[in-house]
C-alpha cells in the first residue's frame, strides 16, 4: 500500500463495525483515532450508552451525552435494528465488508440471534470478534449481569480503595470500560497480526471483571508472595511511599522516602523538622514502621506552604511530588496546553466547539487529521447503505419506514 | 496447531518498576523474544531479580546485563538494536539523549525501527524532566481528586493504576506501529505521556469541565452520571463484606422489589421513575442496607443476580484468589521458578479462542541470557564475552 493511501493514521485501511455500548465504545474510538475506519451501528433511534451522563446543558438528552460525544470520536454511525430479519441480513451483508466487529452483549444473545463467532466466521473466515461483557463468554457467573459498579467490586478495585473508615470506594468514573477497551484494542491489533500470518480470524473474549483484576499492581502480587490482603489506607501508598498532604490552597501529593536528608534540611531551615533531625530516622525501615509520626510532621509544614510552591520548588530538587488537580486545574495545565493535548471538535447544533482530550502518544509520522465529533443516530445511513452496499433511495426509505434502520 | 502471535518479534526492555515491563510482559506474554537490560547495580529493590514485584512483571523475559555508561556498551546496544523490532523505554527524556541513544541515532542501524518513550510527561513541554510515579500522576491526572467522598479530602486509588494504564497505552502504540510498518515498511517514534494517559480515562469528565469548570465534584459511590438508582455499596453480615448493586431498567426495579419481599413497592408512585428513584434515593439506600445488613454478601449477589438485578460481592485479594469464576477461566496460574518453587500468577485477560500464547516462563534471573544473547544472536566469542564482563560493561 503506498504512504498517501495511509494518510488518515497509523490503522488506515482497517474496518470495524462497532455494536458496543458504554462498555467498549472506547475500544473503537481508540482504534478509530489511529486511523482505522469504524462504523457504529445503534438500534433505531439511539444506542442506550446515549444515556450515560454527564451532560451538555445537563439535559439527560439522546444528543447531549459527553460520555457518548468522547466515547465515539471520528466514527461514522449508522441505525440498524438486528431483532429483524431484514436487520440481520444487511448485517451479514456488512460483515463481507467490515472484518473486525467489537460487541457487548450478554453472552448468547448473538447466537439466538444466529449471529455467534461460529455462524459470522461462515460468511467471512476473517472475521475478528471481540466481545466484551461484564464476566466472559465461559463460567459459571457468565450470565450475571454487569456495570462499571459490579466491575470494580468483582474485579478488585473497590475493596482497596478508600479510607481503612469508610467504606470501599469506585474509583471515579467508568474505569473497568476503558480498562476492558484497551485490553480489547490489543487483542484486536494481535489478531491482526495473527490473521495477516495465517488467513484466518479470531474470537476475542474479554470480561470487565479480568480487566480489573489483571490491573491491580501490587495487590493480587502481595497476596501470592506473602498472603497479605491489602486494605484500604486512603491516600497512602500500600508501601507508605506516597501520601497526599493538605496545603494552604489545596493538597500535594508527596514522597516520604526519596531524598529525605534533602526534606529534612528543607523543614529545618523553616524551624519545621521537629525531632526528624535524629538519626534514627534516616533509616527507611524506620520511617516506613513510624509513619504516623512523619505524616504529622509533614502535614504541619505542608500547611504552611501554598501548593504551586512546594510543586516547584520540589520538582527543582527533583522531588517527585504533584498537585492534586481538579478537572479545572487539568484544562489550565501548562504542560498540556504545550502539548496540546486539547483539541477542539465543532458541534453544529450549538455552534459551539468542545475541548477533547487527545490519546496520550505522538507518532513520528505526521497525518492528515480529520478530527470529527461522535456521530447523531443514523447520520451516516446514506454514505453506507447508498454508497456502499448500493441500495436505492426506495429501498431506503422502506427500512427507515419499517424501522428496520 | 499452537500459533504463538509475536513470536518473530525483538523487543529491547530498557524500562524499569512497572509502567514500562508492564507493556513489555504483554508482548512476552504473546511470545515477543523480550531482552531486558539490567545491571547489577540497579537490580535492587523493585528491580531486584528475587523481588515478587520483579517476578511479576517480568516473567516470560530474557535478562541480560549491560552498564550504559561505559561507551563500549554503546556499540553492543547498537548492535542489538540493529536486530530488534522495537526498543522501549521509561527514563526521563534526558537519559536516552545522554547515552547518544535516541531514535534518530537508532534508526542510522535499523531503519524500521519502533521505539517507544514511556515518560511521566512527554518529551517536550515545560514540566518533560519533571520526576513523577504512579501514584503522583493519579493525581496530576483528576483520579485523586475525583475518587473520593468530598473534596475536601482526596482519596484516589489504592494502587499504582497509572503504570497499568500507560503500560496498556505502550502496547496499543507498539502493536499500531507494527501494523503500519508491515503496511508501509516504515519505523515509527513514539512520544507517550503517562500523565496524559491519566487524563484519558476521565475523558467525559474533562469535556464537563470545559463547559462548567466549578461544577465538578468528587462522586463517592453515587450515580451522579449514570442512569440507575439505587446505586451503591452496602454493608452485608460478616467484617470487611460488602455488597454492590446497581438498578438500571424498570424490570431490574421491579426485580428488587421482588427480591426484598415487597413487590408492590415497584408501583409506588414515588419510585414509578428513574427521576423519581433519583430523588428518594435515600429512603432506597436504608431499605437496602437494612435488607443486606443480616446477609452474607455471597447469598445477597446470588438472590439478586438470580433475579438478573446487577449485582457483585467486594472482593479481596483472597476473594479474587479463590474465585471459581475465575479458575473456571483458568485465570491464574503457577510458574515455576528457577529454584522449583511455584509462583501464581494472573494471565492476560485477553482470551483467543484459538490462538495460543505458547508456554509460560518465570521471569530471568540477573543476566540469565548473556551467552545467549551476546554468544548466539550477537556472535560474539566467549572470550570476547568474558573481556566484557572484565571491564564491567557486561555486568
């Protein structure tokens, strides 16, 4: 292939056909922002993942999600309604077309439908399916039902989050989703790699609980190594490494165990050190079994001090602290705004441009960028059903009427 | 037959602690030939060969060892780059440039070359060689924040979630690059930001605030943006057992009702919608506490999941550990050490149906592939290898 069939982004020349809801449409976008070209198919009328909040105008309307606006960047969509006869052989027909499908399902809904790996691979021994539900297609819990809640409570998340008084504590927002979509991106982009070599496709079984799980860093690690069930200890590190301390203005997050000769002198020439100046407590093993008493020394100079301060001053005797920053703060980073790593994508209903964050790499090869906002339902019918598998303005008008697009 | 998917791939680990050998062990764990960089000097604490930590992220690679600051090891890094994939690694952006190592003098020996930059920051920017850690750019990045009851009192998550995170983001940039490469022939530089790759997963969020910047608060455990009510964690019969639930759909409500005996609840007209659901929540939440309070959280889960109300227990490490869905799934398993003894270790939760991942190893010891590595790929004479490890640049 040569480079200007190439310039939309690294995965040009790829095409998926997205049937998830909130639970991978990251997957898609993901793959859709590199470049590869992703057609969402919802149910007439609207996807259900239209109605994950927060949104515009904090209107709970099927136009003004931002879960779904961010979820569903640079897609085409397109209304197709499968529980018909006449949906699902236009499905197949797009299957000939669009090798790769990513679907959140319960498992067993596409084989009642006479639409599981085994029937789709029939039609096209390409075909690459991901599914992605809330605990997999085997098991004994693979009918159970799921949400980024039951996520993060199965998987792990929840237990060790949150303070050792409160109780335990998702982590914000919809994280098992986008956990689960990247595991999904890459079991796509292997199968690939896999299909180039041997011809043939794939069934990628992805379970939001394993995304949760496999991702818990030290947790499952401690328990196997040393049978410790880690808990909650709010913002302190399982290791006591790292807390987060309150500030004049807002809170840092700190290192209680890097250059700690350098923080003691730091706190001594404000007359803050207290007795940390003893020799004993140059000893980690020490500090890491008494840190009670550091973290109150500590807090009682951290609250002398502004945040922007103790960031800059420590990151120049290269401490490795950060402030905790709200979304606002986010917006206003000076690192990003450099990078920028915020782009604006026009809204024509409001006339308005919103401000998107970017994936986080950059490539050494420069494209062509064709940023585009998330798709309004079936907004794309013609280009595809017209353009593509070549029905009539007739026929057309006919599904729309019998609500089959 | 077995189809192990990376197994023609090269990749030199130059990355340490857990962003970085977290997206090298995806590839080995796909059968990439992953050669890790070590020292003896830096093989300590998380990065010391015997830790569990170390054991974790680094099963399935080779090790060898090689000191960067000799300049001899220079040209024995090249030499291995000029016949690996991809190079991937995790230093702040002035060590590579230090060692004459960055991609444009990589790419001089091995034109198609893919190198991945793991950095906290990005490589440009005001704050590029500022120091960070998992836990620090959770905060830069809003989860801190965010994850937390009242913001007057950030939480955040109980783990180093941003290494995993980024650790994901590397592959998905790596595998890309490689499909553009077998497509084109070209190599490919990539620039990644773990802080940025934080700000990624609160991406709704971040479009929220640019349209009401002081509107946004931390969420606890309630549905502020999700479309279910009740909502939430409660306490169930037993310490430290707790149980989620979460009613989404009119049937899920009149589910529950069923389940917590008083099926005419559902018709109640302060509970007949969503919104209205939404406003009493708290009524909701206490007739649920009060219902899960004398339970175990395991019969709560069943009753409710019984009746399709989603539904799951709080589990702890000992939960996961035991967990027969997930054995089911032959999630975990033992790897032996060099030293015989088993290890459990969770696998990927990316299941082919057909495509295999081809046998387990546990991870190196310190420069256990220095013959192989130096002798066989690099062909070097065992005297010329001994000389090297003489001068400490092996070593």
């Amino acid at each position: 292939m040569n480079s200007e069939a190439r310039e939309q982004g690294l995965l040009d020349g790829i095409r998926i056909l997205d049937l998830a809801d909130e639970k991978a449409s990251f997957c898609t976008k993901l793959l859709a922002d590199l470049g590869a070209r992703v057609v969402k198919i919802e149910k007439p009328g609207g996807d259900e993942s239209r109605r994950m909040g927060p949104f515009w105008e904090n209107a709970s309307h099927l136009e003004k999600s931002l879960s779904f606006f961010y979820n569903n960047t640079n897609k085409l969509g397109i209304t197709l309604d499968l529980d018909r006869n006449r949906g699902r052989e236009i499905f197949l027909e797009l299957v000939k077309q669009n090798d790769i499908i990513v679907e959140t399902f319960q498992p067993g809904y596409l084989g009642s439908l006479k639409l599981d790996f085994n029937f789709l691979k029939a039609v096209n021994r390409r075909l690459i399916l991901v599914s992605v539900t809330g605990f997999g297609q085997t098991g004994p819990r693979k009918a159970y039902k799921s949400c980024d809640l039951v996520a993060s409570a199965y998987g792990g998340q929840m237990y060790v989050t949150g303070s050792p008084t409160s109780p335990p504590l998702k982590a914000y927002g919809e994280q098992s989703y986008y956990l689960a979509s990247l595991f999904a991106a890459i079991g796509i982009l292997l199968a690939i790699r896999k299909r180039s070599q041997t011809g043939i496709g794939e069934h990628v079984d992805i379970s939001l609980q394993e995304a949760v799980t496999a991702t818990l860093e030290h947790v499952m690690i401690r328990f196997f190594s040393e049978a410790i069930i880690a808990g909650r200890q709010g913002s302190l590190h399982w290791n006591h490494a790292f807390k987060i301390f309150a500030c004049k203005d807002g809170f840092i997050h700190l290192t209680l165990f890097q250059n700690w000769e350098t923080l003691v002198e730091w706190l001594d020439s404000e007359g803050m050190a207290e007795d940390l100046k003893d020799k004993k407590w140059n000893n980690e093993e020490y500090r890491r079994q008494h840190i009670e008493h550091v973290i109150e020394v500590v807090e009682c100079w951290t609250k002398t001090h502004r945040v922007d301060e103790l960031f800059e001053l420590g990151q120049l005797m290269h401490f490795p602290w950060a402030p905790v920053l709200s979304p606002k703060d986010i917006l206003n980073s000076a690192q990003l705004k450099a990078r920028k790593f915020f782009v604006p994508l026009y809204h024509r209903e409001n006339d308005t441009e919103l401000s998107y964050a970017q994936l986080p790499f950059r490539f050494s090869s420069r494209f062509i960028s064709r940023k585009k906002r998330a798709p309004l339902p079936g907004q794309d019918n013609e280009k595809i059903y017209k353009g593509e598998l070549g029905f009539s303005n007739r026929e057309i008008q006919q599904l729309l009427h019998l609500n089959v697009i | 037959m077995d189809h192990i998917i990376l197994e023609e791939l090269r990749v030199l680990d130059l990355t340490r602690v857990a962003a970085g050998p977290y997206a090298t062990r995806i590839m080995a764990d796909f059968g990439a030939e992953v050669i890790k960089l070590q020292t003896e000097k830096i093989a300590t604490g998380a990065e010391s060969n015997e830790s569990a930590y170390f054991r974790a992220w680094n099963r399935n690679k080779r090790s060898i060892t090689l000191d960067l600051s000799y300049p001899e090891a220079k040209d024995l890094f090249l030499e291995l780059t000029r016949i690996s994939d991809v190079v991937v690694e995790n230093f702040s952006p002035r060590v590579m440039q230090n060692w004459g190592l960055n991609y444009n003098n990589l790419k001089k020996v091995r034109p198609d070359l893919i190198m991945i930059s793991m950095s906290a920051m990005g490589q440009t920017g005001p704050w590029k060689n500022f120091a960070a850690f998992g836990p620090t750019l959770q905060s830069l990045g809003g989860l801190s924040y965010l994850t937390s009851f009242s913001k007057d009192t950030p939480l955040g998550l109980g783990y180093a979630y941003a290494d995993m995170i980024a650790g994901l983001y590397g592959v998905v940039a790596i595998l890309a690059a490689l499909e553009y490469r077998q497509q084109t022939g070209c190599g490919q530089y990539i620039d990644l930001s773990e802080y940025e790759a934080v700000c990624t997963t609160i991406g709704p969020t971040l479009l929220d605030a640019f349209i009401n910047p002081d509107n946004i608060l931390p969420q606890g455990n309630s549905a502020t943006h999700i479309p279910a009510a009740p909502y939430g964690c409660y306490k169930c019969s037993g310490d430290e057992r707790w149980c989620a639930v979460a009613v989404f759909s009119e049937d899920e409500w009149q589910s529950l009702c069923n389940v917590l005996g008083n099926p005419s609840r559902a018709g109640e007209e302060r509970f007949s919608s969503l919104s209205n659901r939404k406003k009493n929540k708290v009524e909701l939440d206490k007739w649920l506490a009060d219902w899960m309070a004398n339970r175990s959280a395991e019969e709560a889960v069943k009753l409710l999941q019984g009746a399709g109300i989603p539904a799951g227990i709080i589990q702890n490490a000992g939960d996961l550990a035991g967990d027969p869905h997930l054995h089911a799934r032959n999630f975990f398993k033992e790897l032996k050490g060099p030293d015989g003894n088993g290890t459990q270790t969770d696998t990927s939760p990316i299941k082919f149906t057909s495509a295999k991942n081809g046998p387990w190893k546990a991870a190196p010891s310190l420069g256990r592939d220095n013959d192989y590595v130096y002798g066989k790929l690099l062909g070097l004479t065992e005297a010329e290898i001994k000389s090297y490890i003489e001068r400490g640049i092996i070593a």
